[in-house]
C-alpha cells in the first residue's frame, strides 16, 4: 500500500515547475500519466546533461514512475482524447500560459462537466490573474522578481542565483502537491474538485522570513550579506585551516556561549563582551573576525568534533563528491542508485519518510511514447487498429 494508491494524474505540462508536483504525487503511489508531443516530447528530454539514450539526466530523474503518451495537442482528435483523458483522472497538473486551456476548450468549466471531481493545478509565472498574468516566466525569473535573488551574493558584489538551481520550480511544485492533498481533502466532503493557482514567484516570496513585515513597519530594505544572516551572528560559513569550509548557526545566547567554550575563551559570552545578542550584532564584524581566526587555525575534522561535543550546530559545506562519501546521507539513503536506460543511475530518494507507507522509484524517466498504446487501450478501450489508424494520422 501506498498513500495515493488508486489516484490517477494527468500530467500535461512541461519542464520542473508542473510536472515535479506529478512527480511528488508519483512517488507516493499515484498513476501518472505524462502527455507530451509526439517525436518531439516534453523539452526537460533535452534540458541538462545528455545521455546516450537521447534524454537528460534530470529528464531520467524527474520524471520517475511516469507513463509518457504521446498526444498532439494541437489537433481536434488530439484534443478529444485528452478530453477522455480528463474524464477518468482524479489530478489534471499544466503550467501553460494562462489561456491556453481555454483555448483548447478545456477551462475548469469544461473539465469539471466531463468530471465533477477534477482537480486542476496551474502553475505559472505569475498566476491566473493579474496584470503580469500574460507573461512568460522561469525560475530565474521568479528568483529575482520575488526577492530572492537581490538577496543572494556578497556586498559588494552582483546579485546572484541562489544554488544554481531551478529553485522555484521545485518549491512550486511541492506547493503544488501540498494543494492537491488539501483539495482531495475537501473532495472527501463536498464531491467536487477545484483549482490550484501557483505562481513560480509566490512560491518562493512566502519563504523569505520577516523581509514584508520588517519594510512595512521599519521601511527596512534588506541588502545582500553574502553568508551571513540578518538577525544573528555568527550565523555564517568559515574557512579551516585545510581549506574547507563549515557553517555555524548560532541562533541565540546560549549557542554562542557554548561556541565560546568550544573555542576555550567562555569569556567572550559574557555580559560586559559579546553574551547578547544586540552586541554581537553591533559588532558584527569584530565577532565574525574572532569566529573566523580561531576556525582557519584548525582543520575541518577538528572544528567539527570540538563544535559537535559542545553542542554548538556546525555543519560542512559539502560538495557532491562529499555527499557520496557521507554516511548520514548512506543511511537515510538520500541517494539512491536505481535502473535506467543508461544503466544504473544514482538519483534523489523521496521525501518525506513516512514509516507505513514510504514513497518508491518504481522507475526512472520513460522513453517517448513508451505507454501510449497501454494507456490508449486500457483507459480509453482503443482497440489495436484503432490505435495504429491515430499513430498514422499522426495524431499520437
């Protein structure tokens, strides 16, 4: 048993920021059906590293436990048997522009007459309404129009992308699977299913802690600090001695007094030195200085142990090849080495760990088209003629 046994997806959209919520809600027990273009397939197939089988190593990854159908969508037939399709899914997940569906003639008024039950999740750059509703956008996008890219970077230096990642994306779409369970909650008491309106942007703006708050009372503008946090200190990444680098938080008084001992000088957490917090961030470049001399005279193995048995909250800063090599990640197995068309691949588990009903990789990102003739024939009773009449029309 899984936790979303017997519910079926229809995954319709294309790259991370849609089809990731299909891919949370698959690894979790939910049938998902991926649609994509017939010869040409969904455009994450060619985003990122290529491989001899012709797809990416994220298209392998993200799109695990996936049946890819090949549909074009830009024909009336086309149209109709995603029309069928809607009618028999529990989930329908798109992050075209705003119109599109409609111009299709499938806006949630259509769906819900074909199922009642549908849930419809949108996702877009900046939602289904607004006056940028219109626009296109990606993750880098959403990075800098909410916020968070100004953020991210030194002082002085050029505001930068956090990670190097398609964050927004990801987030939007644990966003997203997080409202399809709210609204299959509610479907348990009212029958009916309703829309899910992400916006990559959104998504990532209700993550930035006190940014709205602390403008709307104070006119505060929070600028880049490069590794440091704003309320805390030290609160930050340091070099050792052999050229690593670890990150300490120190979130309150009494960290940076357990810090101090670990250090051996506990005066610095006295009261007439840096024991507050007000005075630490007053002096903010004082105590940093102090944190930074005593953790670049000491290797990384050792600032680690020392930090750890006082307590203090210390971490390295790891590298992929770190991570390979770190048993915590062994144990949970947070990478996880799975089948491929490529071979054997290793690839982010599931998250979260749930004791009696834990996700699964069943398998990594199918090729185009692999499922067609199952999900055509299965789901919508196509006999074989039928279907190889579509696949020469081209229509499939």
């Amino acid at each position: 048993m899984q936790a979303l046994d017997g519910i079926r997806v229809l995954d319709i959209g294309t790259y991370i920021g849609g089809p990731f919520c299909a891919t949370v809600l698959g690894e979790f027990g939910a049938d998902v059906i991926k649609v994509e273009r017939p010869g040409v397939g969904d455009h994450l197939r060619r985003f990122g590293t290529e491989t001899d089988c012709g797809d990416t190593l994220v298209w392998l990854s993200e799109s695990r436990n996936k049946r890819s159908v090949t549909i074009d969508l830009s024909t009336e037939r086309g149209i109709e048997l995603l029309k069928e399709l809607v009618a028999d899914v529990d989930v329908v997940i798109e992050n075209y522009r705003p119109g599109v569906l409609e111009r299709w003639g499938l806006a949630y008024e259509a769906m819900q007459e074909l199922n009642p039950r549908v849930i419809l999740v949108r996702v877009s750059a900046y939602g289904q309404t607004g006056p940028y509703s219109h626009l296109p956008g990606f993750a880098r996008i959403a990075h800098g129009f909410s916020g968070l890219a100004y953020l991210a970077g030194e002082p002085d230096g050029p505001p930068v992308t956090p990670g190097s990642t398609s964050l927004a994306d990801y987030v939007t779409g644990l966003y997203g699977a997080l409202g399809v369970l709210l609204a299959l909650r509610v479907r348990e008491t009212t029958g009916t299913g309703q829309v899910v309106d992400l916006t990559l942007y959104e998504t990532i703006f209700r993550m930035l802690d006190e940014l709205a708050p602390a403008y709307q009372q104070f006119g505060y503008v929070r600028e880049r600090m490069g590794a440091d946090t704003v309320n805390v200190i030290p609160h930050s990444h340091y070099r050792t001695r052999d050229d690593h680098w670890v990150a300490i938080a120190c979130s309150n008084d009494d960290m940076f007094a357990r810090l101090a001992r670990a250090m051996e000088r506990p005066e610095l957490a006295d009261d007439d030195r840096f024991g507050r917090k007000a005075t630490r961030l007053a002096a903010r470049d004082q105590v940093n200085a102090i944190v930074a001399e005593w953790i670049g005279s000491l290797p990384r193995d050792e600032v680690l142990e020392r930090c750890r048995a006082a307590e203090v909250p210390i971490g390295p800063l790891n590298s992929i090849a770190d991570i390979f090599e770190d048993p915590q990640y062994q144990h949970r197995e947070t990478v996880v080495t799975k089948d491929s068309r490529i071979g054997p691949l290793a690839i982010p588990g599931t998250v979260p760990a749930l004791s009696e009903t834990p996700g699964e990789i069943r398998w990594l990102g199918p090729a185009l088209g692999a499922d067609t003739d199952d999900v055509l024939g299965q789901l919508l009773g196509r006999t074989a003629e039928q279907i190889a009449e579509l696949r020469a029309d081209g229509v499939i």
